[in-house]
C-alpha cells in the first residue's frame, strides 16, 4: 500500500525510505534523517525463498534504506553499483558477507532488484 501511495508502483517491496526534508541543524545536533520502512512479511518471504539469514537480509535491507536516506540511488548503473559497494562495507563492518557475492541468492545491481 505504501509503495503504490508514494512511488505509484502497485506491487510490493521490502523497504522504503522516507526522507524527512529537514534542513541540516547547527553542529552537534543529531539531524533525523527520515523513516525507514520495512515490510515484515516481503522481507520474511525473501530470506525463505532466497535461503538467506533472516537477520542478515533484514540488516541489508535497513542499511540500503539509510543509505537513500544519505541521497544513495539505485536508478542508473554506475549509482547501484556505488550503493551496493557501501552496502557490502558497512555490512562487512557488522560480520556480514556481501549479499551480492556472485553464486549467492538475488542478483547484482539494486536497479535491477525490488529494494528502494
């Protein structure tokens, strides 16, 4: 419902960001940077189908979330590749493998997959 409310595409996702549009404030005060928006049972149905961790997809998906937050696009190629390679280091930071390791599950390019 979300997706088709605010991106007018009637199907589902897994993960949608809100930005909040807030103006940077003064230094040192925390900036809220928007909402991130998952949708449980998408993101249940991926890690079954695609035999992920659970908890692994759903870190993946929250990373790429706030990395829209912090203008990250996916929309052309060489944007989804800089995207997936901070996913892969910021995930690697939290002892977890590259998601889009060729012969893993899903597919290289975030232009190319369901998460926004």
């Amino acid at each position: 419902m979300l997706n088709r409310d605010y991106r007018q595409v009637d199907s589902a996702t897994n993960v949608l960001a809100f930005a909040s549009g807030d103006p940077a404030p003064a230094p040192g005060v925390p900036r809220l940077l928007g909402d991130v928006v998952l949708a449980y049972g998408t993101v249940c149905r991926e890690a079954e189908d695609r035999k992920l961790d659970f908890s692994h997809h759903l870190a993946h998906l929250v990373v790429h979330g706030v990395l829209h937050l912090l203008g990250y696009d996916h929309v052309a190629v060489a944007d989804a590749e800089a995207m997936e390679r901070a996913e892969v280091r910021i995930l690697a930071t939290l002892g977890i493998g590259d998601p889009y390791r060729r012969g893993q599950p899903g597919t290289r390019s975030g232009a190319a997959t369901n998460v926004r």
